[in-house]
C-alpha cells in the first residue's frame, strides 16, 4: 500500500463516527524485534489483523539509524538473524546486507502493506470497559494526528533514543574549528578523506568506525577515557570454510553454524561469570600479537571491570589492530580538559589535532520509546513496575515487548520470547479470555523489587546513566529479566503461561 493510501485510509478512520481504525495487534517499530514479530503473526496466526508504525522513514531501526562508515553488525548473523530464515553470507555483515536481509523477509511475509512509515506514536492508553488500546500517533513529514486502535499491543521499538545521541558536555567545543558528528547523526556530506579525525569512545561503534575512516583519513585517533575488551573474531567462520565445498543445503550451513556460535557465545557468557580471570586472559593474549610492537597494553587494552559487564568489542578479522600496525591508527587513554581551536587539549596536558571531532560516546535508554502509557486513565510509572520474565510488565494488559540479549546476539532472545507470547495468544483463545495482565500473586506480597539490572552483573554508560528511568525485576520467578542463554533456552520454553498471569 502506498503512503498515499495511507494516508487517505488513515484520515477516513479519524473522521469516521465509528470510531478509529482497528486491528487485531498493532506492532510499534520496523526493526528486527518488529519485523521478526510480524513474521510470527503471519505463521502462526494468519487470520489476525496487524500494523507496524515507525517513527523513522523506513525499515531497519538501528541499521537505519546508524550509517557512519563502516556500520556493521558485532554479532555473528547466523545467530542475529532469524531462527527461520537462513542466513548467507560471511558472519559478520556491514548494515546494507543486514537491511537487504530484512528486506527480504519483508517480501517473503507479504509486509510492506502492513507498514506505516513517518508514523510516530505519542500515547497509548488501554481501556479496560472497551478491552483495547488506542494509539495516539503523529504523522512526522505532515503533522496529522491519527488514532488507531488494538487489541493487544507489541512494543518493538528498540531500547535507545534514536533521536538524541548521548553527548557529554565539553569546555570549549564551541571554538572548535573542524566538525564535531556523532555516529546516530551521520552527515550525508562528511568527507573524511585525507583529514585527522579524533575518536573519542572505545566501545562497539568505535571498534566499527576507526578502521572504517582508517582507510581514506591521514590518520585516526582513538581517545578512550578507559580500556575495553576486544576480540578479533574472524569475518567468516573456520567451520563455514570447511562446509562450503560439501555444498550443504542453506538452512544446514545456517543450523550448524547457528549452533556453533551459541556454543561459543555461552562459552564467552559463562566463563566471564564463573571464571572471569580466565575470560580476561583469553581477551588480552588474543589481541596482545596483533598490536604494534611497544604498545603499553596495561595503558591502553587492561579495562577496569571485569569481562562482560560491559559489552565486549568485536573485531573482525581484527582490522583494527591491521590499521593500527600500519600507524593509521593510535590509541590514546586520558580524559579532556578542554576543545581548542585546532583540536583537544587532554588532562595530561597533550594536545591532539583534528579535523574531525567524531563523539562514539554511547546513547541514552529508552523505556518504550519514551511514550506515555495510561492505564483507565492512570499514567504508568514503570519505575514502579516489574517485569513478567523481560516480556511483559505487572499490571499493563494486553502488552508484550521485546527486548533481546547484551551479551549474545540481540535476535537469539526474540525468537524464544516470540513463543513464549505465541502460547499466550493460544491460552487466551482456549480461556476464551480477551485480556491477559500479569499480577503478582498473593506469595509476592513484598517482595524485594531490584533494579531493572544489576550494575555488578552489566554496567556500561548507558545502564548507570538511565537505570532509574526503567521497570524493576523481582527476586523470584516469573518476575526477573537478564539472565543468560544458557538459562533462557530451557527455562522460557518451558515458562508456565498461567504463573502470574490473569486471563479474563
């Protein structure tokens, strides 16, 4: 359907004396968790009527949000992408093959008619005498306000503010002569060819755009206040280049593959828990030849935390250490004191010039989308709720998230959570039950309610910076969230969908 359709499908629903446009669930958010949920509605329950909005202009999410040079994923793809379509191709992929790979799944399920780009929702409230949710939206390239209604919601919205970059305020970066950008906000016309670009951030974009720029730039410094984990995974498998000449149908190689990067990942997952120092060692000795010869490894590669409480950056076939090796890249430890014209001055008192200012410094968490919620005409403080097993939240009917891993590939979790919401929409029909709420049980009864996640568990920026903004976990099942692979592939099949789940 065109946009022009829409639109005018859309406006004919507003004016109408019946009331809204209404679907059976209405999906907010056509990235992965969103494209992933619809294909779920399309196979398993094809009679029901959806919709996908999204606030951006087309699909992707992340991967269209973010198109700095080099944008890439730093996950493996044969477990990022979907448990039901194959992946082909080298493990790690560049953001385009990602997006041509939601494309096709958007092809395959029949999709793009059921999404509404430019579509931004501004409110959503569930009332419980109509036993649905009605969506405040605002149409971002016209200004129109539309309503839709659902009668389930799926919040697939991605858990950062795709909008506002997380920036740190600087002295002086106002005299600053060159260009200050950060990676959420490429600027279409940056040519970095030739110039001195300054990194400033050492976490998963910088590992991607350093070498990226590397490449063309006279040279690229990476400034980190402190250390970070990295592993120089190899861009395509060892065992990927054993299967090719068998000429294995696709879905093998996928499963395989798949089944050999989970094993790996909760290798990486449960030694940084059980046995940090041994993880630590791993890490430092796997990148410590690849660095050029006289680099202060403590200075620069020794991070201060431990393995995994922070998100370890993954290097394919290290590029970043090559470019460094070929003295295309340095790497600086040090904080600053203040932006000159020319470039930064640091703490220590050295001064790093630069042409390009790059801000790698990480975003801001977003509790769905920073979208007010109204509950019978109550706002929801979700710093005052507690998560259903990361999947719902106590007390908001009707509602399923999606939220996947930090720590394994972000789309491993989604397919577990999308069957665990899939025996929820069966128990609802064999109840006859057109509302489910999760409630804490007469046991809960003060119950200890824990942040959303532990700081000593996972710790970046980002969580110490919003934790505060975020629901609560409990200390007991079904009321906890951020547990491993390992523990979620047999506990979340075998949840029980009554346990702290009211049907009516």
């Amino acid at each position: 359907m065109t946009d022009a359709a829409t639109l005018e499908r859309d406006r004919a629903g507003d004016d109408d004396p019946a009331g809204p446009e209404h679907v059976d669930v209405l999906i907010v958010g056509a990235g992965v968790s969103g494209i992933g949920a619809a294909h779920r509605l399309r196979e398993q329950y094809p009679d029901r009527s959806f919709t996908i909005v999204e606030a951006q202009d087309a699909r992707g999410g992340t991967w269209w949000t973010h198109r700095f040079p080099g944008a890439r994923s730093d996950s493996d793809l044969f477990t990022y992408g979907y448990r039901h379509k194959p992946w082909r191709g080298p493990s790690i992929a560049a953001g385009e093959e990602i997006l041509g790979y939601l494309d096709e799944v958007i092809k395959e399920d029949d999709l793009a008619g059921h999404i509404r780009y430019r579509h931004r929702v501004t409110g959503l409230d569930w009332s419980s005498a109509d036993r649905r949710w009605t969506a405040q939206v605002t149409r971002t390239d016209t200004g129109e306000q539309l309503r839709l209604t659902a009668g389930f919601l799926w919040m697939c919205q991605g858990y950062y503010n795709h909008d506002e970059p997380y920036t740190p305020q600087w002295p002086g970066t106002e005299r600053f002569e060159g260009r200050i950008v950060h990676p959420q906000a490429w600027p279409d016309d940056l040519d970095h060819e030739g110039a001195r670009v300054l990194v400033i951030g050492s976490g998963a974009t910088a590992a991607t755009v350093v070498p990226a720029m590397a490449g063309t730039a006279e040279h690229v410094t990476m400034l980190q206040r402190s250390p970070s984990y990295w592993f120089p995974a190899p861009r395509v498998h060892e065992l990927a280049t054993l299967l090719e000449p068998l000429d294995l149908p696709a879905d093998w190689t996928h499963e395989i593959l798949r089944r050999q990067y989970v094993q790996q990942l909760d290798w990486l997952a449960t030694t940084g828990r059980d046995d940090p120092d041994q993880l630590h060692e791993f890490l430092v000795e796997s990148i410590r030849p690849l660095l050029p010869e006289g680099t202060d490894v403590e200075k620069h590669f020794i991070p201060r935390y431990r393995p995994w409480q922070q998100r370890i950056a993954f290097v394919p076939d290290g590029d970043f250490f090559e470019r460094m090796r070929a003295g295309r890249v340095s790497v600086a430890t040090d904080t600053i004191d203040e932006f000159t014209e020319k470039g930064v001055r640091l703490s220590s008192g050295e001064v790093i010039e630069a042409d390009i200012v790059v801000t790698a410094t990480g975003f801001d968490l977003s509790v769905f989308g920073d979208i007010p919620f109204r509950v019978d005409g109550e706002p929801v403080d979700f710093t005052r709720r507690v998560t259903w097993r990361g999947i719902m939240i106590s007390g908001v009917p009707n509602m399923a998230y999606a939220f996947g891993y930090f720590r394994h590939s972000w789309t491993l979790r989604l397919d577990l959570v999308n069957d665990v919401i899939g025996r929820i929409f069966d128990r609802m029909a064999e109840r006859g039950a057109s509302t489910v709420v999760p409630q804490l049980r007469p046991q809960d009864a003060g119950m200890e309610l824990r942040p959303w996640v532990e700081l000593d568990n996972f710790g970046p920026g980002y969580v110490q910076r919003c934790r505060d903004r975020m629901f609560r976990q409990g200390d007991r099942d079904p009321w906890t969230h951020m547990h491993e692979h390992d523990h979620e592939r047999v506990a979340l099949p075998g949840a029980d969908v009554d346990d702290g789940l009211q049907y009516r």
